[in-house]
C-alpha cells in the first residue's frame, strides 16, 4: 500500500481477515491466546516467532490500528497506549534515566508539565523550558546530558507552530531524540516524520476518534526507537490500549480527513468573525494572516486546524461569562469532537501548573479555547455573541 493516498489508507491499511471473511475489522474480546503446543509458547515469548500472547502487549485489533496509523504517519511502527498522557509517559521512560535532561515548548499542554515536573522531576530528570517559535533558544538549552526534545505543534491552547524540520536539525546536532506531539493536526494535516521527527506522539482520544467516544493513545517513529524502547515499557508496565477502544479507534480514522477538512473550514471561518469583533482583544489561529506564524504553519500544515483561541476584553469574568451564556457549544476540556467545546484554560487545562507557568505559556485569564466541530458557523456564532454582548 506504499503508493496509496491517505484516503485509502485510512479504511484500507492493517486489514488482516479471520477465517470467517469478515470485511469490517474484528474486534478480539480475549485476554489471551492459546498455543498450538509448549514449544511454540516458548518461542513467543522468547520473540523468536511471531504471535499473539497476552492482550497487554500483543492484541490482533489493537495491531489492526497500530499498523493503520503507522501507514498514515510514513512511520516504520507504532505503539499503542491506553491515553495521550500515557504515550508521553511511555516514551519519556523508555528514552530517559536519571541525570538526563529534556528540552520542552513552553506552549504545552497542562498535564504535560505536569508530567515533566513533578512525576520526572522525583526520578532526577530535568526539564527546561523554551520559547517553541524560537530554534536557536533550543540550541542554547541542550546539554551534554540532552536526550529529548518534546514539543506540541500547533500547541495547545495558542496554537503556536514550530519550525519541525529546523528543531529535527538542532535535535540530531546535538544527539537527541526529537518527539513532536501531533494531536491538533494528526497525519491528515500534518506529518512531522517527512520533515525529520523522530518520532511523533498522538492522544488519540481527540481527532483519530472525532466523536468523543474512547480514550487511546500512540507513539511512532523509527523500528528501533520504537519498538526497542517504548514497546518493552508497555509490555512490562501495561499502558494498554483496550481491543474495543482500538476498533473504535479504527472507524474513527475512516473518516479522518473528511472530517478534519470540514472543521478547519468551519474554524478558520469563525476566527476571521472573532478578529472583527469588537469585545475580543486577539484570535489565535495559524490559518489567520494575523498569525505569528502563519507562513510556516502554511508551509508545514495543509490547513490551519479545529482549534482557537481569544482574548476577551475584560479578563476572567468576562471570559466566563462568554463560556456559560452558550447554549449549544458543550462546556468541556475535551477536543476534537464533531460536537464543538469551548473551555477556559487557565481554570482547566493548565490550571494546576503554576501562574508562573501559565504566565510563561501566554495563557492569560480572558483566554477562552474553542475546538470546532460539525455544527453550522451561524449556529456557532450565534452562541458565542449572546455571551459577547449580542441578544
């Protein structure tokens, strides 16, 4: 399937029919697999045979969406984990120990500092944080002791976008692994191995799904990174991705593209009516000319994202205020819905890092995120302006 587009990859790649024949993907409901005799178990486990074993590590439907994602991002292989969150963890234990040190965008996603700080920080790794937009801020905070560079492009909730292929460059200059998180934009926008990532990280739960229905994560990249490193973690510590979340998983990337088109039609429609509003001080969308960053986001993404963020005029309260007078727009942190959610990040998402963090991360109180889904623009509109001061 290497001269497939990624249409057809998406409802066609990692297919492997049963004896039955069946033409949707089976979904196997088993914690285990049965062994023609002891010998070919010896040699399963020992990995000299290829083979289903346990569940936690080897599942049929779960492989299914492995090798379709991995088809998808132009990666050799994937892993996948039972959340976002937990495909970063994943991959900083299999990369990291301690003494190591980690460079990260200051523009990212709340629980991922977390993670960094406080969870890494106990086992003696060490983060720095650094301005995202800017490749030589990242050349001056590697060390010797380097082995990760991590980053979210577009970041979440500013929707900054980083230069991939210049941070691949310092990344390799200086001995380390490139990871980018490719949530906001999955593989039908965007494809941070053609540019030189190392690897690329998805919570799947968001756009691979599009329907807020299950919880999924996955890590790619290189074989040896890959499955050398991450999947010996997952074997041994179990961040498992369930067989039915997996074939959900898999009819969500069906309809990848089609849906990531129409809500990055309906997102850039909506930011250039929020730029003309007169309660909103700034919009944040990298298919916006405004952009900081618009001309690399047009060079290295194929549109501008779901995702938005403003600034209303007159800080939290009346941020809040635009957040509860909605009444069709659903009120959660969740994203990547075909249903559009709106949320307040400096009291959700990063609302347990620190003000300074947030202050570093440009993630002000008037700040409100919407991620845009299916629904009519006018419909949107509409919702949003009763809380802007409209009727």
């Amino acid at each position: 399937m290497d001269d497939y587009d990624i249409e057809s990859l998406a409802v066609r790649a990692g297919i492997a029919r049963s004896q039955f024949g069946e033409h949707s993907e089976a979904l196997y409901l088993t914690s285990s697999f049965v062994f023609e005799n002891a010998a070919q178990a010896a040699a399963r486990f020992q990995g000299d045979e290829p083979g289903n074993i346990y569940s936690r590590f080897t599942n049929p439907t779960v492989t299914a969406f492995q090798e379709r994602l991995a088809a998808l991002e132009g990666a050799e292989s994937c892993v996948a984990t039972a959340s976002g969150m937990s495909a970063i963890l994943a991959t900083a234990m299999a990369l990291l120990k301690a003494g190591d040190h980690l460079v990260s965008s200051s523009g990212v996603f709340g629980a991922t500092v977390q993670l960094f700080n406080t969870i890494l920080g106990k086992f003696g790794v060490e983060t720095t944080y650094v301005d995202g937009s800017d490749p030589a801020a990242w050349k001056a905070a590697i060390r010797p002791n380097t082995r990760l560079l991590f980053l979210e492009t577009p970041s979440n909730p500013l929707t900054e976008v980083f230069d991939i292929a210049a941070l691949a460059r310092v990344a390799h200059a200086g001995g380390a692994v490139l990871a980018v998180d490719n949530c906001f934009c999955t593989p039908a926008l965007q494809k941070p191995i053609e540019l030189g990532a190392d690897l690329v990280i998805h919570s799947a739960t968001k756009y691979l799904d599009g329907q807020g229905r299950v919880l999924g994560g996955a890590v790619l990249g290189r074989r040896d990174l890959v499955m050398d490193g991450i999947y010996g973690f997952l074997r041994t510590a179990g961040p498992t991705l369930s067989p039915f979340n997996a074939w959900v998983l898999l009819k969500g990337l069906e309809t990848l593209r089609i849906r990531m088109e129409a809500q990055c039609r309906g997102a850039l429609e909506l930011a250039r009516w929020l730029e003309t509003h007169p309660r909103i001080g700034r919009v944040y969308y990298p298919g916006l000319a405004s952009h900081p960053q618009h001309a690399l986001a047009s060079k290295q993404q194929r549109l501008g994202g779901a995702v938005l963020s403003f600034e209303v005029k007159g800080g939290r309260e009346a941020a809040w205020r635009v957040i509860d007078s909605t009444r069709m727009i659903s009120i959660t942190a969740n994203l990547g819905d075909t249903k559009s959610t709106i949320t307040h990040p400096a009291t959700t998402t990063h609302g347990r890092i620190s003000a300074e963090a947030r202050a570093r991360a440009g993630i002000t109180d008037g700040l409100v995120r919407v991620a845009v889904g299916l629904e009519s623009v006018k419909d949107l509109r509409a919702d949003l302006e009763r809380g802007l001061g409209g009727n």
